[in-house]
C-alpha cells in the first residue's frame, strides 16, 4: 500500500508543483494517472520513487520512506520514466547484469513479453528505435515482479500494435499483490486496462474513483448533439460525446477521455456528484 | 535483506560498470599511446623526449586522467535518465560510490602499468640500442617517484580528485568547459608557473610549498638549481593531516552530495 500524507514539494521556495496531497494506493489495482503537460504527474510518480524529497508531509510504500533509498525498498518498486536509459547491451546482457538485483525476476517473462512486444532478442539495445528501447525496459520492468510499478507515459513512442500488446502484457503481469501506477495524457491509452482514476489538476489529485463507481455515476454517450442536462460535451471523432448522470444506477461503460475533459472543465458539476 | 551494507552488491555494481565502460578505458590507453608515440616522433633525440615524457608528462597525464576518469565515472549521476536508472539499482549510496572509488583506485596501477608499457615499446622502436628496463630507469622514470615526490603526487591526485568529482557535481551541465578548465590550472599552477618563474622573473626563481618541505628553483650558470628547506616533523605532521582530512572531507561531501541528490 502506497500511503501519501500532506504532501507538498516544489521545485522553488515560491511555487509548489504538488500541493498537499493525502492519497491511499492500494494493491491489486492498476492506477491510471491523468492530467495535462505539466501538472506534477511526473513528479508525484518521483516523489512516490524516492527520486524527489517532499518539502512537507509523508510518502510510505509498505510504511517505508522510499527517499531513503534502502536496498529492500528499491528491489520492491520500478519506476520506468519518461526518457529512458538502456545499457550498449543486448536483452540477455541486460538481465545477466542487472536481473540479480531483484529477486522475484522471471527470465522467461522476460523473453515471453519481448516477443509480444517485437522486440529482437539479440540486438545491442542502445541501437534500437525509441519506441523499441522503451518496449525492452517495460519488458524489464514487468519482469522484475516489484510490487510497486510507475510507468510514465509508457505508451509514448509506441506504435499502435505496440500498444495493444502493452496493455495486454500488463494485464498479465498484472496481480493481486502489485500496485500500477500508470502515468499519460493520452488518456485513450489506458482504455479497459486501468481500474481506479486519478486526475490530477492544479498541483492536486481532485478525482480518484474506481471504474466501477464512475459507470454506476456517469453514463457516457455520444451523438450529433448533446442534451441539455448534459454535465459536459466536446467534439470528437464520434460526434459529440457527453456525459450525463446516472440516474438508474446500472454499470455503464465509461469514456476515459470525456471523463477527463470534463473533470477538468466542470469539476464543480462533476466531482460532487461521486460524495453522495 | 541487508539494508546496511552488502559487498556481493559491490562486486556486482564494478562488474556492471566495467562490461558498460571498457570501450572508455580502452579509449584511454590509445590516447596515451597515441602522446607517447608523438613526442618521440617529432624528431630531435628521442631519448630527450622520453626523459620528458616521463619525468615531466607522467604525472601531468596521471593528475589529468584521474580527474577527467572521475568526472567520468560519477556522471553516470548528472544526467537524468541514467541517473534514474542508476539511483533505482536496489543498492545503498555507499555501496554505488564506494564501487566506484575502487574502480579509481583500481585505475591507478592500470594505467602506471599501461603508461611504462607504451614507453618501453615505443622506446624500442626509436631507440638504436634497445631500451631495456634499466634504460629507464636511467632516464628517471623511477626518480617520478623517488624519496618524497610520490607522496607528494599522491596529495596532489588525492585532494585534486575530490575536488574534481564536487566540481562535476555542481557545474555538471558546464561538465566539458569545467574539465578543460580544471586541467589547464592544473598544468598552469604546477608546471607552466614555476617554469615561467625560472624563466622570467628578475631572480629566476620559482617556489613549491610541499606538506613536507618548501623548494626553491633557481637558475645558476645556467643551470636550474633546486634548494630544499624541510619542515620540522611535528609541521610534516600535521600539514600532512591537513591534507588527509581535507582530502577525506572532500569525499564524504562528495558521498552526501551523491546521495541526497535529486532527479
């Protein structure tokens, strides 16, 4: 369990990226991180890695402080980032050198999920594409079997069958002991993949609700034009796509994307609307 | 798991940077074959040159490695995707920095070897009469490091190197401009200045101030003369403290420097 408390950290004395935040992340959930360029994703995700000291308040993962950098914490966590760093090495290599650090690594994951994800198995990984030195390390990532995994924008770079193969291995590496925190603004990405939402607007996490509340919420529609009780519409491939209540409380399927514009336009209309 | 210290995970962070940097410690042994082989070869008496190269370029070369290695080595912690990657590699700070001061320390009789090596090879191919070990031991490769000079090398390579990897630390987007920076006023104060000073100055003298002894240079007849005025052993003492405990606080702010840093 990740357990955020009061937690504040800025960049400068006079600004702060992330302003008291107080969050429980729970395990057996895949979290999906979502806000605009420059909100603090990347950040809070550091923060929660141990790679940024918060200026106030606590971060614990299993009631350890990850900035303290211990051995036991970092065997237990992988963060992948947004830019990314891969050895002149190829995948075998790679695991002979950095497999022993972590415990619970699966070799034959390892290839499993490179294959899926195309990835040639004896190339050096410093010659490969962006997009395929990123699918390596989320290879990696996966196969390392931390409990707690951060992917930023993990589905930056990659091609569209790369991306249907990225959601299907995490749905396989995927396990009740695990938290995933999934950090994009490509919010179509996360599609069907993640359970819980967080949106983050304004240096704060002002939603957080499980796919199966929002549905029993929300009900998400689209079509030439948006009725008048209607809590928010814009314009997509579909037409008009809104967003309504849910008056007769059955499981709808929800639209990530209308649900994050509309957080973010009319946050006053919407987040009530769950603290009932 | 130990949270302490683990030197199994020492064993495998050296491993790792050697299979990740050999291509750098190759690269370095070619430069250095490539200066060895050039002074000689611009003609002249080629025995004068590697009297030179050795006496005077070694330590030059050894002080100006060592910190360029250093820079090297840490800067796998000044650029932020590496320095993500690295950070997250389950191991203590102590364990990360200490693996690499032993690789440094390792480097050290590497490159003296690789260093004599060149010489002695090099010195055949232009020398008419072979040139053997104790040629060159004539020509003073061993006085480099007679009585008290290597102990003073290695005050200088060792409170230069700290200083070196803080300076890396702070000015690590300026990495390139510092390092030629630090390099030239390390030639200038060592070398370039007391020449000039026989050279030029009205008495043609130059100073060196020693943890052990103060020398002075001086032209005579023609001829560079040197004075050595030792110091009493309790000043060697602790002058010698001095530079220890400097040296030593320069690491450890290095270390805190490391390991609190932020990506």
């Amino acid at each position: 369990m990740i357990q955020l408390k009061s937690l504040t950290f800025g960049y400068t004395n006079n600004y702060n990226v992330i302003n008291d935040i107080t969050l429980d992340l729970y395990s057996g959930k895949i979290y999906g991180l979502l806000g605009k360029n420059g909100v603090g994703k990347t950040t809070l995700m550091k923060l929660m890695c141990g790679l940024l000291f918060p200026k106030s308040g606590s971060i614990e993962l299993n009631g350890n402080n990850p900035a303290l950098r211990k051995p036991s914490s970092l065997n237990n966590l992988f963060y992948l980032p947004e830019e990314i760093h891969l050895p002149a090495k190829n995948p075998r290599q790679l695991i002979d050198l950095y497999a022993p650090f972590y415990p619970n690594f699966n070799e034959i994951q390892f290839f499993n999920f490179l294959t899926e994800l195309d990835v040639d198995h004896h190339k050096n990984l410093k010659k490969l594409s962006f997009g395929q030195k990123k699918k390596a390390l989320i290879a990696f990532a996966l196969a390392c079997n931390t409990q707690y995994i951060f992917l930023d924008e993990p589905t930056n770079g990659l091609d569209i069958p790369s991306k249907i193969s990225f959601r299907s291995i995490i749905s396989r590496a995927y396990d009740e002991n695990k938290v995933f925190v999934i950090s994009t603004h490509q919010v179509r990405d996360l599609d069907s993949l993640i359970d819980t939402v967080l949106i983050m607007n304004e240096n704060k996490v002002i939603f957080n609700e499980t796919i199966e509340r929002i549905g029993e919420v929300l009900k998400f529609r689209s079509g030439s034009v948006a009725p008048e009780n209607a809590l928010f519409s814009h314009n997509d491939v579909m037409g008009i796509s809104y967003l309504m209540k849910n008056e007769n409380n059955i499981q709808e399927k929800i639209n990530i994307e209308t649900l994050f514009n509309g957080v973010i336009a009319k946050p006053e209309q919407i987040i009530p609307l769950f603290k009932k | 798991m130990n949270d302490i210290f683990s030197f199994n995970r020492v064993l495998k962070l050296i491993k790792i940077h050697l299979i990740e940097n050999w291509k750098m410690y190759a690269a370095s042994v070619g430069i250095l074959a490539i200066i060895v082989f050039l002074l000689p070869s611009m003609g002249g008496n080629p025995e004068k040159y590697l009297t030179y190269i050795i006496r005077e370029t070694y330590p030059v070369i050894m002080i100006g490695v060592l910190c360029l290695f250093t820079g090297n080595i840490f800067g796998t912690w000044t650029k932020e995707s590496k320095a993500i990657f690295y950070i997250n590699i389950p191991a203590t700070a102590f364990e990360k920095f200490l693996s690499k001061l032993v690789l440094i320390i390792l480097y050290f009789p590497v490159f003296t070897f690789s260093f004599f090596l060149l010489v002695y090879i090099i010195g055949n191919i232009f020398m008419k009469t072979p040139f053997n070990v104790s040629r060159m031991m004539d020509l003073g490769f061993i006085k480099a490091f007679e009585g008290t000079g290597s102990i003073r090398f290695l005050y200088i390579t060792f409170l230069l190197q700290p200083l070196y990897l803080l300076g890396a630390l702070y000015f690590k987007k300026y990495q390139v401009v510092f390092s030629s920076v630090a390099l030239i006023g390390i030639f200038i104060l060592l070398f370039f200045l007391p020449h000039s000073f026989l050279s030029y100055h009205p008495y043609r003298t130059s100073l060196n101030i020693w943890p052990d002894s103060i020398t002075a240079s001086y032209m005579k007849s023609g001829a560079q003369q040197s004075l050595n005025i030792g110091f009493k052993t309790w000043l060697v003492a602790l002058n010698t403290l001095i530079y220890v405990l400097a040296s030593l606080a320069l690491y450890v702010a290095a270390f805190f420097k490391l390991k609190e840093k932020e990506i």
